[in-house]
C-alpha cells in the first residue's frame, strides 16, 4: 500500500515509570498516555493535539510517574481506555495504518512493539513509515549529536506549549518544530 503523504502523525507516549529500577526490579513500562497531532503535509498547518488515557493492565502509577506527567489514578480510572480500546480508537479517528508517523526519537518505536506484544494486539497501530524527527533533526542541522526536544525547541526558538511529560502537548510540540522545518527547508 502507498503511503499517503497528505498527513504525517506526530505521536509521544508516556508510560508508566519509578524513579529508579531498583525501586520494583519486577515493574515494567506500560503506556498511559498516547499523544497525538496532525500535521497536514500540504499546508503545514498543525490540528489540536489529543491524549488517549490508556489503563495499564500489569504495572502502577507511582508518585514519581505522577509528579512527571500529572496523570492521575483517577484520571485513568475516569477517561482511560484499555490499550486495544486505544488502538482500535486511533486506527478509526485517524487512519493511522494509511499515514506515515512521527515521534521524537525511536523510544515510542519500541515501546508500541512492547505493548502490542504485552497485550497480544493482534495489529499495528500505525504504518510501518516512521520518521525519527530527533534524529532528522541533529542531521539537518548539523549537530554531533541527538538532544531533548526541549533543548530543540528553545535552538528554534519556540515557546513549547502545555505541560513536558504530557503526550499531548509533546506530541504538539514536536509538531511545532517539525512545522518550523519543514517551513524553513521548502524556502530553500
């Protein structure tokens, strides 16, 4: 299948976490929040992000997680969705399997192969097209080395909106910057 290349997917996902791995040896990563925004590839114009709450089955929220992304047991507990929930959510809201995605850096990669086989999802969430956007972006710039998207964002000199650790506001902020270069680079 040919990828549509209207529409690119920026995604950040946030995860169940301790502060340290000694805390629980037995804990394990599982997603409670997947960020999403679009980015139409024609017009550059960015659509309001949205935060899927996902419940995790096998691990818990600790006061480190909490304090990280302000994602709350009871926010979970009211909004959240299970992960196969989510999924099948995304794939219908936003034919996510017909459009290449985005995420900063290969972490969310590998943590959707993670959760998909945690859960026995049966099928992706998102075409097999994905952009490593940290990475493309110490290449086009020329830096020795991959860096956080906040460093990033303050390089480009935009103002990151919402709340760092929250996949919503993440995933729109990775937007903005791959907005910002793709803007730059088609003046070129």
């Amino acid at each position: 299948m040919a990828q549509n290349l209207k529409e690119l997917l920026i995604v950040d996902l946030e995860l169940t976490c301790q502060k340290q791995k000694s805390d629980d040896p037995a804990f394990i990563n599982e997603i409670i929040e997947i960020g999403i925004c679009r980015l139409n590839l024609k017009t550059l114009e960015l659509s309001e992000p949205e935060g899927i709450l996902v419940k995790p089955l096998k691990s818990y929220l600790t006061p480190f997680c909490t304090d990280l992304t302000s994602i709350t047991q009871e926010m979970l507990d009211q909004e959240g969705k299970t992960y196969n929930e989510a999924v099948n959510y995304i794939v219908q809201k936003y034919d996510s399997r017909d459009k290449g995605w985005a995420s900063w850096g290969i972490d969310d990669v590998l943590c959707l192969e993670k959760n998909d086989k945690l859960y026995k999802n049966p099928f992706p969430l998102f075409s097999h097209h994905h952009t490593n956007i940290k990475h493309q972006y110490s290449v086009l710039f020329n830096h020795s080395k991959e860096f956080g998207l906040s460093r990033a964002l303050e390089l480009s000199k935009i103002t990151p909106q919402g709340k760092h650790h929250r996949g919503m506001h993440d995933a729109y902020n990775t937007a903005q910057l791959w907005q910002a270069v793709l803007k730059q680079f088609r003046k070129v």
